[in-house]
C-alpha cells in the first residue's frame, strides 16, 4: 500500500508539476532581435524540455501504480 501511494504521489507531483513547469515556459517566452525583421519570440525552452520530460515521467508513475494496483486486486481475488 505505501508503494502504491509514493507512485501515486510521485506520479501526481510529475504531471503538475511538469504541467506548471511548460506553462511557465509559454508564458515567459524567449525574444531575439533580427535585424529588420521584426522580434521573433519562441517558448523558453529551459522550462518547456524539463517540463514535457516531467510529464512523460509522471504519467509513466501513474501507469505503474495502476498496473500495481490492478495486479494486486487480481491476486486478491484468486486466494
């Protein structure tokens, strides 16, 4: 039980965090000047690839814990 809540928590933690973490990214995006060109802006990419990896990595935690649970109710249910 202790190890399906730490996947839980962790996995939990990973998707808003990760999820805060790209938002951030949009939302203070990174300019640079081009000469005539007018200033091109793009996300800040030193929070949007440590976020995306976050996200994955929470949803990854949230799947074990499901997979965890699933098989633990299945022994369960057969003893």
């Amino acid at each position: 039980m202790n190890r399906l809540r730490s996947l839980l928590g962790f996995g939990a933690f990973g998707i808003i965090g990760g999820g805060l973490s790209i938002w951030y990214g949009f939302r203070h995006q990174m300019c640079t000047a081009a000469g005539d060109v007018q200033n091109q802006c793009g996300p800040n990419f030193l929070f949007l690839i440590p976020g995306i990896i976050l996200v994955l990595i929470g949803i990854g935690l949230l799947l074990m814990a499901y997979r965890h649970d699933s098989s633990s109710r299945s022994s369960n249910a057969d003893g």
